[in-house]
C-alpha cells in the first residue's frame, strides 16, 4: 500500500497535464516553454543539488555502488540491443530506449527511507549518485545518433550530463554552499518533477504507444521485470546484506524518470511515446516494487 500512495501523485501529475494543456488556455505553447525550463535550469540545478549532498563513501559501499551500476549497464545493453530487432522504429526505439534504464529519483529517496531508514536513504543517495553518469550517456547516445547529431557534441554540451559531472567533482571536492545558497538550489531543483511531470502529460499521445506496442512493451518489461530479476541474482551473487539487497532491488524496480519526456522531446525524438511510456511505467512500478522486494524476502 506504500507504493501507491508513493507513485498516486506522480500519476495525478502526468493526469494534470494533460487535461490542462487539452481543456484551458494553457495549450502546447506554454508547455513547450515548460519543457525548455525544466531541461535547461530545473533538471540540471536538481540534479546537481542531489549529488552534491550525496554522501560517497564508495570505499565502505563498494559492492554496493557496483551491484547498481552492473544492472544500469545491463538494462542499457539490452535497451540498445532492441534497437537490432526487424521492424522496430528508429525513432521510436532511440527516444523510448532510456525509459529501460533510467530511473525517478525521487521515489527511489521516499522508498529507502521506508525500507532502512537513514542508512537505507544513504545507499539509494549512492546508487542514483554512480548511475545517473552512466544512464544519462546511455539516454543521450541514442537520440543524438538517430538525429544525426554529433554524440560528442552532444555528450559535451547536454545540460543533464554537464551539472551530474559537475556535482560528482563538486561532491568530491568537499564543495559546500552558504544556507541561503543552498536553500535557493533546493528550491529551484524542487520544482523539476511536478513541472516535468505535467510537462510529460501536456505531451502525452497514448495513440503513439499502440504504433509501436511491441516495442514499449519490451522497454517495460525490462524495467520492471528484467531489471529486478538481474539485481536479486547480482546482490546474491556479492552476497550483500538483506538490508543493502533490498535497496538495491528497490532501485532496480523503480519507473522510469520523469526526465526522459523532456530530454527525448528538446533533442527531437518522439515525445509523446515516451510520455505514454513514463504514465504506463509510473502505474506499473506499483506492482513491480512490491512483488519483487516480496520476492527477494523470500529467498
């Protein structure tokens, strides 16, 4: 029942948008105004601002930081992999890919409050602060490549790429702001996911998912079920504790990022397919977390 009552706002959010971009004045204007704002400032100053109080302590969590970054490059490795399969739509297939891998933060935080506590919160801090580099190369390569834009370029100048670099040095160098500082980049990154999320319902075209359904329905299932699979036999595997493994497996199961709507629509990919996506992996990670952390309790 936690999981609902975790994953019912984002819904109510991505619901929210769709009806106002569609029944007031509020229409695609404002929304693609929306869009620019939170991929250029609200996204970057979140994303920063998360890893910079991060704590990493990778020497103590090791096993950890690797178990999570062996199951992003696998849900990466097979999100790409599709790409190969015949008939599947290019364009569909580069904007929809990093919905496999790429994960909501937020309710990955709240969740592993829930499961361990202050320590639970610390190792979710850690596993989103080593995988979001990697998931956000992986988000980028795809959509540049099928845009026929330099991935480089692209790579080097993507404003969600640039402030998780800039966090991880700032992290590392023991960078800390001034409280009013601070308090103002809280703020800021704390108004990404509900504008990002109405920004991914005002573009929302559930026709684009029944286009190309065999598609989104392998995208899911990885998330939601490969995904979670891997990350119980990799934590058996390393042999980490219960506590650290539910985590892991917690994080394994989450929906996708509510960031990849806007990241596949400002580098021209197919936005509304992947704001369909978001919604159906958004309802689905309320299953998915639940059965797989039950799962993992009974092995």
């Amino acid at each position: 029942m936690d999981q609902v009552w975790l994953l019912l706002p984002e819904f109510l959010l991505i619901l929210s948008g769709f009806v106002i971009c569609r029944a007031t004045p509020l229409d695609r204007t404002v929304w693609d105004a929306a869009e620019r704002l939170v991929y250029y400032l609200l996204f970057p100053v979140l994303l920063f601002n998360s890893i910079l109080r991060s704590p990493l302590q990778l020497g103590q969590t090791l096993s950890l930081a690797f178990a999570g970054l062996a199951t992003a490059g696998i849900g990466i490795a097979l999100a790409l992999a599709i790409g190969r399969w015949p008939g599947v739509p290019a364009r569909q297939h580069a904007s929809g890919a990093q919905v496999a891998f790429r994960f909501n933060s937020f309710i990955g935080l709240a969740l592993a409050e829930r499961i361990g506590g202050a320590q639970g919160l610390a190792w979710m801090a850690l596993l989103i602060a080593v995988c979001v580099p990697l998931c956000n190369v992986g988000a980028v390569w795809p959509l540049a490549r099928e845009g026929g834009q330099n991935y480089h370029r692209e790579l080097l100048r993507n404003p969600l790429i640039l402030s998780t670099v800039a966090g991880l040095v700032c992290n590392l160098i023991g960078l800390r702001f001034p409280d009013p500082v601070a308090t103002t980049l809280q703020r800021i990154g704390s108004a990404a996911l509900p504008i990002g999320l109405m920004a991914a319902g005002a573009g929302l075209k559930i026709g684009l998912l029944v286009a190309a359904p065999r598609l989104a329905a392998s995208l899911l299932t990885i998330r939601h079920a490969v995904l979670p699979l891997v990350a119980i036999g990799i934590t058996l595997a390393l042999a980490l504790p219960k506590p650290q493994a539910a985590v892991v497996v917690a994080f394994a199961a989450l929906p996708t990022s509510s960031a990849s709507y806007v990241l596949a629509a400002r580098m021209g990919g197919d936005g509304g397919y992947v704001a369909g996506l978001v919604l159906l992996s958004t309802l689905l990670g309320i299953v998915s977390i639940t059965f797989w952390l039950a799962v993992l309790g009974w092995l």
